[in-house]
C-alpha cells in the first residue's frame, strides 16, 4: 500500500512539473494584464525545440532549444497583441493553430515517416542526499528530474519578486491600472513585452521538460492541452505563485490518478480516464467562476 502511495505521489510530481512552469510563465504574463491563450502553442514549439536542440547537442542544449522556442512564439504574439493591439483571445487562437501545423510540418521534414520512433536520452532523476532517505515523502519530492529541482526554486522566488521588488510592484500596476502605471513613469508596453517573453520562456522549458525529462521522444500535437490546463491553474491559484504550485500539483495528481485507475483493470473506457484532468478542469472553472478577482486590466489591449 504505501508503495501505490508513494508511486502515485511521485507520478503526481513528475506529471505537474511541466504544467507548474507553464502556468509560472503564464502567471507572470497575466500579472502584466496579458491572457496568452497561444500558451498551448509555446508548449507545443517548447517540445519540438527541446527535441531538435538535443538531438544536435546535449540535454542542456535541449532545454536552452525549449526556451527559444517558446520565446519566439511568445514574440510572435506579443508583437500583434502589443504592438498591433489585435485582440488577445483570438491571437492566442491563431498562435496555436500556427504551432500545430509548424512543428507537424518541420518535425515530417526532419525526421520523415518513421519519426515516431525517434528516441533522445532523458534527464533521469537525482536524488537529493539527505532528503531523499526521508520516508514516503523523501523520494516523492527529493528523486525527480531537475526541472522539479527548478520548479521549487522558481515558485518562491517569483512570489518574492512580485510582492517584495519594485519591478514586481510595477508589472503587477500594469495589470491592475496601466493608465495610472504610465504617469508614474512605467512603461505598460515595455512590462507586458517581457512578461510575455519570459512567460514564453518558461512556457517552452515546460514543454521540453516533456520530451526531455519524461517521454524521451516527440509527437504532433504532444502538448495536448497542458497549455490551456496551465492557464486554468492560474485561475484557480489565484494568480499567485505558491497557489499556482499548489493547483499544479492537484492537476498533476488528476493526471496521475488516470494511470493509477488504468491499471487497475476495470471494465471502462480507457478514455474515461484520460478525460479526468479536463473534466477537472471544467469544473475548477466552473467552481472559482466568481469566486476570484483576476487583474483589472487583464485582456485589455
């Protein structure tokens, strides 16, 4: 029993790794007054970018393709959202489709028909010395792949930054009252450009965590609505990045519970319990609905 426990909890970890970064990245743009719908996209090209930096290079080159990749479908939104002021909803929409018929394209070019059975090496997990001997919890939070490393780095860090810095204090102006921040002499436009690209980054580092820290291949489409699960998790952590952590962590746990419940042989439709972060999904939307106050300006061109 506690071995289910303690595997179920790892896999919860593991599966909420990618989302906790996208929905960080996501965190940060929306702060700034920018919903980036195209985050599903930046995840996809993350992916992509990661697979084709690896299979040139290293691990590292890997992660560093991931987030140039999710950096430059961030520019490429941020610059019709910001600078042509096109709306945010339907641009994110059109970022998406974009990305799908990218990376299918170019991943068909690269690798032709047998792509499918491209495989790179993965990151593999590290155990902490100390903490991981601690039981049950121990190797659950502290013999993961590094990018969780990073995820617990990053979360605190991002909350220390936008509450107890000047620069957070000023993207966080943006996203309420983007008139008042410009009399006080912030750039709204400057802020919400490297919101959006650092969302991009982080974005994309979370769709090459799939490919290199968890399934060690790319498939058309793999993302598979992370990205929009991802913006769904800000809502419900409440735009805030300890809460973001923590949603992440329960949407990696719906993810995880679908494997847990395939093994155990039922007699039901596999595809009821792939449904189950999107069904979780739908009714964290429907729950919060009201219930939280985004920032004042978000979607506001």
């Amino acid at each position: 029993m506690i071995s289910a426990a303690q595997s179920f909890l790892e896999a919860s970890v593991r599966t909420a790794t990618p989302l906790a970064l996208a929905a960080l990245g996501e965190t940060v743009a929306e702060r700034a007054g920018v919903i980036n719908i195209g985050l599903e996209g930046i995840v996809l090209a993350g992916a992509f970018g990661g697979l084709v930096a690896a299979w040139g290079g290293s691990l590292t080159a890997g992660f560093a393709g991931a987030a140039i990749a999710g950096v430059a479908v961030a520019a490429l939104f941020a610059f019709f959202v910001v600078v042509l002021r096109a709306d945010q909803i339907i641009t994110g929409t059109a970022i998406n489709l974009l990305a799908l018929g990218l990376t299918g394209a170019f991943y068909r070019g690269l690798y032709g028909a047998t792509g499918a059975a491209l495989s790179i090496p993965t990151t593999g997990t590290t155990a902490v010395p100390g903490l991981a001997a601690i039981p049950l919890l121990g190797p659950v939070l502290f013999d993961q792949p590094a990018p969780t490393y990073a995820v617990y780095v990053l979360a605190p860090l991002l909350w220390w930054w936008l509450y107890h810095t000047h620069s957070g204090l000023a993207l966080r102006a943006t996203g309420e009252r983007p008139e008042a921040a410009s009399v006080a002499g912030i750039s709204a436009r400057r802020t919400r450009w490297m919101a959006i690209l650092l969302g991009g980054a982080l974005g994309g580092i979370g769709g090459g965590t799939l490919v290199l820290s968890q399934a060690g291949t790319f498939a058309e489409g793999m993302s598979a609505g992370r990205g929009f699960i991802a913006i769904a998790i800000v809502v419900l952590g409440r735009w805030h990045p300890l809460g973001v952590l923590a949603a992440a962590l329960l949407f990696g746990a719906a993810s995880a519970l679908q494997f847990f419940f395939q093994a155990m042989s039922w007699a039901l439709p596999y595809q009821l319990f792939l449904a189950l972060p999107y069904v979780l999904t739908l009714l964290v939307l429907v729950g919060v609905a009201g219930r939280v106050t985004a920032p004042a300006a978000l979607g506001r061109n």
